[in-house]
C-alpha cells in the first residue's frame, strides 16, 4: 500500500531528527508545520516602582493545566480600568517563529481588581472576579500556552500594555517524550504583588514560614537580579528564560513530546506511558508524592533526563485554595537530602520543620550542594562514553559557561553510575563548590542522566526573544553542537 504524505510534511522530513524513523510524522511535526508568529512577544510592559507587578494589566488562570475539552478561568485586573484584549498561543518551533496563534478574544471590558491582604504565613490568595473562561478545543495539541493580554486605549495617542498568563495543556497519550515544566518553582519565587514569596518572610530566607498561592498573577523573574533581567517574564514564570530553549528544540526535531505540570506528576500514572521524563531548568520544589511517582516511573522502565540544577532540593506539600480547588497552595516543609551534610545544615539552620524528604541523590544520581549556585565551564570527564557519539570531544574539553547558576554534586553510590563530566563552580567568582554530571542504569534496561546546571537548554536553541542569562560574574554561550549532540544521543538511546 503507498503511504500518502502531505506536501507539508515532506518539506519538514529533512529537518526533522526522529521522524524519518516513523513510518507517520509525530502530531507535533504536523503542528509545527502550521503557520506561526513572530507577534507572541510582549511589545509594551509598565512595572510598578516595586519591578515585580505589571498593575496596567496582569492576570493568573484558575489550574495550572487543564486537558482537551476541559475549560479553565482566567483572571484579570487593569489599573485604571481599561478595555482589553486577549490572544493565546501555543509554544512551540513553528519554522523559527516560536508559537502559534489559537485564539483571540478581541475586547473585554477591564476592572481593577483587590490586592489582598497578607493571610497567614504571609500567603498571598486572590479571590478575583473571573474575566472569562476557555473551553480547550479538542485539536489544541498538548503544551505550554501563553495568553497575552493587550490593553486597548482610547485613541492611538494613548500608549497600550502588555502581559502574559500561561498555563499547560495537557493530555494522556503515550508520547515518547513528557516535558515537565518546573511551575512550583516558579510560583516559589513569584514576589508579586511586592517582595512576597518563599525566600522573603522576615524570620529568613530558608524556613517554613512562608506559605504561597498560585491565585496571584506572576510577576517578574526576580530570583537574582543579575541571573535574568527579560521583561518577557511578567505573567510567563521561568518558561522563557530556563525551559522555551528546550521546547523550541524538541519540536524543532520533531520529537513526540507531551507537556505537564509538577501538580500532574502526584501520581506516576501519566508519566508510565511516556519513554523518557525530563525535569528542565529550575526545578528545585517538589512534593513528595512527586518524588514518589517520578521513583516508580525509573523502577517501570522510564528514562529520567535531569536536564535541570538545584532539583528535587525542597519538599513542598500541595493544599487546596481556600475556596477548595486543588493544589493551589504550597510552602516549603524542609529539605530532600536524608542525612546528608547539606540537609542536616539546613535544618539547623533555617528548622524546625514539619517534614524531612529522602536522598535527592539516590533518584537524580547526584544531590543538591553549599553553595548551591556559582557559574563555570562544562568539563567532560568519559569521553569514550555513548553519550558523546560523534561529537568529537575529548577528556577535559570544556563547554563554556554551560554550569549556572545553580547545580548538583556528590555522585552518589549507584551501581554501575559514572561521573561523565565534573568540575568547580564559582560563586561570585570566589567560593568553589564541586559539581558533577553523572549517568546511572536503571533496573529494565533504562537510564537516569543528571546534567547537574539549570543552563542546560542555553546549548540547546536560542528562540525569538531569548535573553541569555548571567550569574555569579560567569555565562554560557548560547547553542552548543555538543550539547545539541548530546542531547540527540540521550533521547535516541531512550526511544529506542
């Protein structure tokens, strides 16, 4: 029988790596070859004297994924009221452009909606009015969507502002890749609506005191002032900045890769289906029953990929909001780490606190380190190692700047782990701190690599708009072919 491929497709098969290995192109290769757009990025942001708040115009949604089918709320404030419009796109490589516009509501008519007032543990809760609801269409295909949100001004004197909401679709298909992105980490370090997140409760930085609420808009990534400085943060989390290199990649190659959300991986069900699970950029705040699942998934035959630094470092429980929809609320409850140095420090220092994770070390293969974030290079240590395939490198080549800004170290004892690549980081270009790079076999025929720095995606891609971090007085390049290669190598192997 002669299997038809439309014209499309084939102009994308020479550019796709996976692909010409599948006797169907992927849904995600008949997605990117859809038209995209360049105008998914925010033209005009007006943050208030604080740097965090975009008050003109700034909203949140009411799950942080929701499926094909289902609907999801979204909440807006505009200050002073002001009509508004509001186009959502889809993430993706789309010949370069980087998203996809799906739909625009074209006017709504704005209001300034209350900033609360801080509740116990500092939370932060916003009970606003819904704005409007979207139904997902049954063709949105999975992934990570972004709802710029446009003020419309009287006349074209006026100046318009801009922001974003994100959310995840998400869906239940056995995709050889499940994207998962880091959102408790991002709401971790959410200060909106003023200096209010995990780290800036006035007992200190690193206890339990504080409580936080994905019921709030995202403001500005404002982690450290010099890791990031983008304006299109506000409303979009760390999407952009640590995981957008990765997606942009992913589907530029035409990978069958589904996205979720931390909340999505309690149970291991949807990762179960999946060939390989990727934690990316800053994943540092996990619950435990995440843990748990992610666990289960290795022991079933999943290939973990920790493409990721500071990961699995906080235990951070989910509760409901107040007014019962789930896992809305978290805060930190003490550190992963077992009885190792770094936990133990922790806990004297910032403790007491309420719960106590396992070793990090013996899932991702390596653990969280003081001090957790500094910059350096990227140093091979087992070039003979399949994962290095025809990248051409060599023991002690260096990939500049790729370690940022924060990491993992002290391998721990797996059988049959070994350290691929390992070196020192610098915080503040003083106070050196080991990291290490390590890959170990899991019990059917499986793998868990840990590339131990949150820069990993940097050698990846440099999607429209990017803004290359910088941290600790050391940066990283930008796309790399080794990190390209390696990548290739890990996911062929793990498809395979």
């Amino acid at each position: 029988m002669l299997l038809r491929i439309p014209l499309f497709v084939i102009f994308l098969l020479p550019f796709c790596s996976i692909c010409d290995a599948q006797e169907v192109p992927s849904k995600i290769v008949a997605e990117n070859a859809k038209a995209g757009s360049l105008d998914w990025q925010l033209t005009r942001v007006r943050p208030d004297s604080g740097g965090y708040r975009s008050p003109a115009i700034e909203g949140y949604c009411s799950k942080q994924s929701v499926a094909a089918g289902e609907s999801i709320d979204v909440m807006i404030s505009t200050d002073p009221p002001s009509p508004y419009k509001i186009e959502f796109f889809r993430m993706g490589y789309y010949g370069g452009r980087g998203a996809r516009l799906m739909k625009t509501i074209d006017r709504l008519e704005g209001k300034t909606q209350p900033i609360p007032e801080p509740g116990e543990k500092a939370l932060h809760e916003c009970q606003w009015e819904t704005s409007t609801s979207l139904t997902i269409p049954e063709d949105w295909l999975s992934g990570v969507y972004l709802g710029r949100m446009t003020t419309l001004p009287e006349s074209e004197e006026k100046p318009y502002w801009q922001s974003y909401v994100v959310f995840v679709v998400k869906d239940d298909r056995p995709a050889d890749v499940l994207f998962q992105v880091s959102d408790n980490t991002w709401q971790a370090y959410n200060r909106w609506p003023s200096n209010y997140s995990v780290y800036t409760h006035p007992k200190g930085v690193q206890g339990p005191w504080a409580d936080v609420s994905f019921d709030r808009p995202y403001g500005k990534e404002a982690q450290f002032t010099g890791v990031v400085a983008d304006p299109l943060t506000f409303g979009s989390g760390e999407f952009l900045p640590f995981e957008f290199p990765l997606s942009y990649w992913l589907e530029k190659h035409g990978y069958d890769v589904s996205y979720c959300s931390n909340s999505d991986m309690l149970t291991p069900d949807r990762g179960q289906k999946c060939k390989v699970f990727i934690s990316i950029g800053h994943d540092e705040y996990w619950d435990i029953r995440q843990f748990e699942s992610v666990t289960k998934m290795r022991d079933s035959g999943v290939n973990l990929l920790f493409l990721s630094g500071n990961s699995v470092c906080w235990v951070a429980p989910f509760r409901d909001s107040s007014s019962g929809n789930p896992n809305r609320i978290f805060f930190r409850a003490g550190p992963y780490g077992a009885q190792n140095d770094y936990a133990l420090e922790r806990i004297e220092l910032n403790g007491p606190f309420p719960e106590h994770g396992p070793d990090e070390g013996l899932l991702m293969g390596v653990r969280n380190v003081r001090p957790v974030n500094g910059g350096g290079d990227w140093v091979i240590t087992k070039p003979d190692h399949w994962m290095f395939d025809g990248t051409g490198v060599k023991k002690g080549d260096r990939i500049p700047g790729l370690i940022g800004w924060e990491y993992h170290g002290q391998p721990a004892d797996i059988p049959g782990l070994e350290v691929v690549a390992a070196g020192t980081a610098f915080q503040g270009g003083v106070n050196p701190q080991q990291w290490a790079a390590t890959i170990y076999p899991g019990p059917k025929e499986n793998f868990v690599f840990n590339a131990s720095t949150i820069f990993w995606a940097q050698g990846l891609s440099s999607p429209p708009g990017h803004v290359l971090p910088w941290s600790h007085w050391s940066r990283p390049h930008g796309p790399d072919e080794r990190v390209q290669k390696i990548t290739h190598n890990l996911l062929k192997r793990a498809i395979e």
